[in-house]
C-alpha cells in the first residue's frame, strides 16, 4: 500500500499572453496596495513597465522594491520587509528570474513572522502564513515561482541558506512564454540546465512519488529535446515547450526535493557569489555517478529518455546516458570544470566548501548517504 502523500503547488496560469492576467489575478487575493519586487534588468527590457500598465488598468496601486541582486542578500530582504510593513502594502508580486522571487519569498517571511531570514534556515520553521504572492517567472528554469523553497545568501557565513516551507508555494504563477523571447541565450541556457538539474535530482529523491517522478521524466525529455533549437531558433514553440518542463520540474523538486548536487551548488554558490546555472553543467553528471549503484534502475530510465532507448544492461544505460548529457552540455557555450568558473586559487576552498553543502537540507533527501569527502571528491573531480 503506498504511503500517505503530500503535493503541493500553486494555481498556475500558463501561456502566451498570460501576464495580461496579473491584474485579475491580484484583485482576487484582495489587493489595495501591492508590494512589487524586480530587478533593473527586467525594468530595462520594459516588462515592470508593462506589468505596472496592467495594474494601472485595473486600478491597483503599488510600490516598488527594486533591491534585488543575483543570489539575494539577507539584508535585502530584511530592508524590504521594513519597507512593506512602513508602506502597509497586503498582496506581494514578484517578476522576474529566482532572484525577485526568491527575495519576494524572503520578505513575505518576515512581513508576518518577523526575526531575521536565518532564522527559517532548513525545513518547516515558517510558523504564520505569509501574504498572498503571485510570481511571474521570466525565466524556464529556476522553479520558485512553483515551489515550496526559498535560497537567501547568508552574507556573514558565506552561504546560500536553504528556506523549504509548505507557505512558500505562491498562490498564483504566471508563465508566459512570450517573455522568454527578451532572454539572453546565456540566461536561456543557463536556466534550461537548472530546470534539468531539478528534474534528474527530484527523481532520484529518496522521497519522490509516482506524481513527482512522471513530472521529472517529462521535464528531462523536453529540455533534452528543445534546449537546442530555442537557443538557434528562439523559435517560441520551442521556448513554450521549455516553459512547460520547468513547470513539470519544479512541481517535481517542490515536493520531492533535491539532493548532493543541489548542496554543493548552493555551498559554491555562496562562497564564491557564481550563478546558480553556471554550476550545473559542471557538477550534474559527476554527483551522478557518484549516486548510480544507490539507484541503478531510475538512473537507467533516464538514460533511455536521453539516448532514445535501452543500451545493454541497465548499468550500461545509465552510465552512457550521463556519457551523453556530458556531450549535450559541452554543445553549448557553458564550463564544465570547476577551475574555469572559480580560478585556480578557488581550491584551496573546497574542503570548508563540502562541509557547509553537508549541513544543506537537500542532502537529506539524496539517494545515497553523503560525507564530506564524497562531496569534496566531487568537488575534486570536476575540478
């Protein structure tokens, strides 16, 4: 008999033009004075202004948080949290990449639960619930806008702070497609790998589910199947199809969570302030074979998505299915050794680096027992 199962995702409003509902969408949670966070690149490619328009139109005042960096700061949050409280704003909107919305997330907490954001650090600590938020994602790939985590820099110890709470799902995520076509191909790429980085990670949880594992085998055989012309073309059906597997991706690392790889992006993230998307190409298929003989048949049924069938034994199959991922990350512009993104001087911090990722709450859910060596043998690697 299978065991009681928790799923939790948001209402989503999925498609070409579906910004246009962000103003309905607010009203229904009751706005009056939204609180609106982004950051200045998605002010330069005018979309804050067209969402600000759709507001204006439906009447709805807002204010603007715009202190929004790559990997957001504690104190980012804790500044806006003062200001949505001084400016008695109710329902919270984000657009933009995980940045804004991860940073919506943050001060949503501490508007209602009050602290600092380290003291939610880990699983289940969010005591109140939080203010109505819809999230608009103008990436494929980073998953906040779906899910139940929330990824703040700790900016005195250096790391990436790992928030998971059922109240962290938004009420409503926008997806619309169109805004992928104002993307850099570097941020197309780099969100697209995070997204498979979710999906491969969510299915080989230790606490995935028959709902969240169909939702990770989807996302893999899109991504693999559409990264390549939505990067040539910008075709926007190949973009549409991007948009839908990181939706299925991040239902699926929502509730099943994540494991080594994700711990050791989030710890090298925060020592050395690298975007999130620029690790995965490099550590993915590495933390990979480190987990193949704890979960030899998954790994083999995501072999067969990516070499289009079954290649010998299962083992064989998982292992030439990494093979090839390796070779499908290598077509695109990105780095796959450690030393290209962090400088030959960065290894002398890989030790302290795997013992901060051993105290991230992803590796709870990894499919096999990790240490601190095994992750800095990783980390040794791909070096």
């Amino acid at each position: 008999m299978m065991e009681i199962i928790k799923f939790a995702i948001p209402e989503i409003i999925f498609g070409k033009g579906s910004l246009n509902h962000a103003g309905q969408c607010t009203l229904r949670l009751g706005a009056k004075k939204v609180f609106l966070v982004s950051d200045k690149g998605i002010e330069a490619a005018g979309w804050l202004e067209r969402l600000t328009d759709i507001l204006k139109k439906e009447g709805i005042e807002w204010v603007f948080y715009t202190e929004v960096t790559s990997n957001p700061r504690d104190y980012q949050i804790e500044r806006g949290a003062k200001r949505y409280l001084e400016n008695n704003a109710d329902v919270i909107i984000a657009i933009g990449g995980g940045s804004p919305m991860d940073t919506a997330k943050g001060i949503a907490i501490l508007a209602n639960n009050g602290g600092r954001i380290r003291d939610y650090e880990g699983a289940n600590r969010v005591a109140r619930p939080l203010p109505p938020m819809v999230l608009i994602t103008t990436t494929a790939g980073s998953g906040s806008d779906i899910s139940q985590f929330c990824i703040i820099t700790d900016t005195e110890r250096s790391v990436k702070m790992s928030i998971i709470s059922r109240t962290l799902v938004p009420n409503i995520s926008i997806v619309d497609p169109l805004i992928l076509q104002t993307k850099s191909e570097t941020l197309i790429i780099q969100s697209a790998v995070d997204a498979m980085a979710h999906a491969v990670e969510a299915y080989l949880s230790v606490i995935a589910s028959p709902f969240t594992r169909m939702h990770s085998l989807k996302a893999i055989e899109l991504i693999h199947s559409h990264l390549k012309s939505a990067v040539q073309t910008r075709s926007l059906d190949a973009l549409e199809q991007l948009s839908i597997a990181s939706v299925s991706a991040s239902i699926a690392f929502s509730n099943a969570s994540l494991g080594a790889e994700h711990a050791l992006a989030h710890s090298l993230g925060g020592h050395f302030d690298l975007a999130h998307g620029t690790v995965h190409p490099i550590l993915l298929a590495a933390v990979m074979r480190h987990n193949l003989d704890a979960c030899t048949d998954k790994m083999a049924d995501i072999g067969r998505i990516i070499l289009g069938g079954q290649k010998g034994s299962d083992r064989r199959t998982a292992l030439e299915g990494i093979d090839r991922l390796v070779e499908f990350f290598s077509g695109f512009p990105v780095s796959l050794r450690l030393r290209d993104e962090v400088g030959e001087e960065g290894r002398a911090f890989l030790d302290p680096i795997a013992r901060m990722a051993m105290k991230d709450v992803c590796c709870l859910t990894n499919p096999k027992p990790l240490t601190h060596e095994a992750l800095l043998n990783i980390c040794e690697e791909v070096w």
